[in-house]
C-alpha cells in the first residue's frame, strides 16, 4: 500500500527561477554569425575557479553550437561588489569585445546601502547597454536570504535587481532558488551545495549553471522568433539620476607623488595591470578631478598599509578597512568609495600612506589599482 502524502505547497513555491523579459536577439544574431564573446561579473562564486559556474555555462555554448567560435572573459573577483565592476568593466569586459554578459551581485552588495548599491548597479548596467551588449542578471544565495525565500518573499537585494530588470528589459535567472528547491526535494543536500552557507561546492556550483543552461536552452536552441523583439537601441531614462555610467578613470601616470612610489605591471589572481605602489608611511597621493565623486581600487591585504585622505584641503580622514583572515597577506581587491555626493565640479583629492597599526595590519604596502571619478 503507498501511503506517500506529497508535501503541502509552501509559500516559496509561489517564486520564480526564470524571468524571460526580452528575447537574446544580439547573442543568437552572432551565434548565427560564427562567433560569440560571453562575459561574467561577480564575487568570489562567480570569478574563474576550479568548479565555479561559468565554467559549465561556457563549455555549453562550446558543446551546443558547434562549429562556433566561443570566448570567454571571466571578471568575476572575490568579495567585489557592483562598485568595484563599475570600475573594471570597460577595460576587462567592453574592450574585450563582450557580447553577452551575466551579472552576479546580489550576494556581495548584500550590505550596501540601498541608494549606494542602485547607483552603482544601474550605472553598470547602462554602460554595458550603451555598449551594444545583452545582459542576465543571475542571483546567487547566501544564507542571510533563506528566511525571506521561505516565506515567498524576495530579498530585497534582488528585488531592487528586479525593478532595474523591468525597468531595462533584462531577463533574469535565479539560480539560489533554483538550488534551495533542489534540495527541498532530495535531488541534492545542503552540504553538497553549500557548505560554509555561501560559497557553493561542485554540486552547487554544478545546480547553478545547470539553471543557466536550463533559461539559454529555452532561450536560444528552442527557435525563438526574434524578428519582433529587437532591443531598443537608445536606453530608457535612469531611474536612479546620481547613476556611475559616466564614471570615468584617472590615468595612475598624471598623480602627483611624494615620497618613493612606483609604477609597475602586476600580475597575479585577481588583476593584471598596472599599480602605483609605496612601501613607506608618509607617501602621498594628490590630483584634481572634476565630478561629485571619487572611488579608489587597491589591491590589498593583511601586510596592506591604511590610509587618510582629504578632499579640498579640508580635514584628514582615517580609513579603517577590514582585514580577512581568509584572505592572505596581499592580493584581494579592494573598492573604496570616498564620496558620490560632492558637488559637481573642480576638486582636489590627497592621499597620505599610513601603518593601520593594529594586530590584524602587519606591513605598510600601499598599491592604487584604479582611480575613478563619478560626474
């Protein structure tokens, strides 16, 4: 006798993996063509990695359109945020020719302000829009989001990529649903996708690109029609109006310096390019830039020096960064966003290097990746 009972819906079912809002024109147009350059954004689950999803999702497009030319151009980079990719993406996804790009920040921007991530999220956004380019919005998990998502609500972190998605016209697909339902029915368990509740393991990792891969199918082997869903080519008014898309980078070689600094090529995991680098408390930093904003990338670290900075010759500010035991002595990317509500007009910024002086600030390394200036 079978007395199995299915279980009663819950309040989760009532979510969706899959928001189709305009069909991939611009990708199966260059598929047709012979070549596709796929991008990926994102934190730590996104960056380029033994078992991480992209891998999966590139070697699809690979096995699924043979004959095709596939690239892939991975940015993701650990415990980034939109910030940052707003900093990194013209030179590490625009000029490297994307023509599709994924988008993973609803995890990392978790804790930013609302108003300061929807600036920078839109300004990413549009700057990949205005550069021809179609866009998916992929949604990860941490475990901060599991009392929401049981209760059938969104987590506000992607609720507001959904209103940008609306807004835009972007589909989206979110894989940390499409994962938690995978284990609310025995396909997978809940070590095997996450065992540190973030970062996902193979069979995580390998449930979120399956997700992917399960939208692209139907999106772009299914025959779509997509004469009539061509994308708009003029983008549609911002929603946020203090939006990053102008943001602009200073060239590190026209900074003023004082003190021993040098300007050399680095490479390694997480950038390749050049830094402007000091090993000596007391250097300083000065230029002029014209915006109502400034944001700064160090590579960085616990043998990373601090820093205090001023704006206009106004007071000394102290920056205090934390410092991850997990994240070695050097190497990490660090965004740091001094200002986005300055007035708009002529400023002059200065940076002066500082020991953190603390048990978890054990060197005075001091490396300035990236300037950027908000208008």
């Amino acid at each position: 006798m079978n007395t199995h009972c299915p279980l009663s819906p819950q309040p989760i079912d009532q979510l969706e993996v899959f928001k189709v809002r305009r069909p991939l024109t611009k990708t199966a147009r260059r598929l047709a063509e012979g070549h596709l350059t796929i991008g990926f954004l994102g934190g730590s689950i996104t960056e380029d990695g033994e078992h991480n999803w992209p891998g999966p999702v590139a070697r699809w497009f690979a096995q699924s359109f043979p004959g095709v030319g596939i690239t892939s151009e991975n940015a993701g980079m650990g415990a980034t945020g939109s910030d940052s990719a707003c900093l990194r993406v013209q030179n590490e996804i625009i000029d490297r020719g994307c023509h599709l790009t994924f988008v993973e920040y609803a995890v990392n921007d978790f804790n930013e302000p609302t108003e300061r991530r929807a600036r920078s999220r839109e300004g990413l956004i549009r700057k990949l829009l205005a550069a021809g380019q179609e866009v998916v919005l992929v949604y990860t998990y941490s475990q901060v989001m599991y009392t929401d998502m049981m209760a059938g609500k969104v987590p506000a972190t992607i609720a507001e990529f959904e209103t940008l998605a609306d807004h835009y016209g972007l589909s989206s697909v979110w894989v940390g649903l499409h994962a938690l339902n995978e284990v609310r029915s025995g396909a997978m368990k809940w070590g095997e996708w996450l065992p540190d509740a973030l970062h996902p393991a193979h069979r995580g990792s390998w449930s979120y690109s399956q997700a992917l891969i399960q939208f692209l199918s139907g999106q772009l082997l299914a025959s779509p029609s997509m004469a009539a869903h061509e994308t708009p080519s003029e983008l549609p008014p911002p929603l946020s109006p203090r939006h990053w898309q102008g943001l602009s980078l200073v060239p590190l070689a026209s900074v003023d310096t004082t003190g021993p600094w040098v300007l050399r090529r680095v490479q390694n995991r997480f950038h390749t390019g050049q830094v402007l680098e000091t090993h000596t408390p007391g250097a300083r930093v000065r230029f002029d830039f014209t915006g109502r904003g400034l944001a700064l990338i160090f590579e960085y670290g616990k043998r990373s020096a601090e820093f205090t900075y001023r704006i206009d010759e106004g007071d000394w500010v102290p920056v205090v960064r934390e410092r991850f035991e997990w994240g070695g002595d050097c190497g990490m990317v660090n965004a740091c966003v001094i200002s986005d509500e300055l007035a708009s007009g002529l400023h002059t910024f200065e940076m002066e290097v500082i020991h953190g002086n603390r048990p978890d600030c054990t060197g005075t390394e001091c490396r300035l990746a990236t300037i950027g200036v908000i208008p």
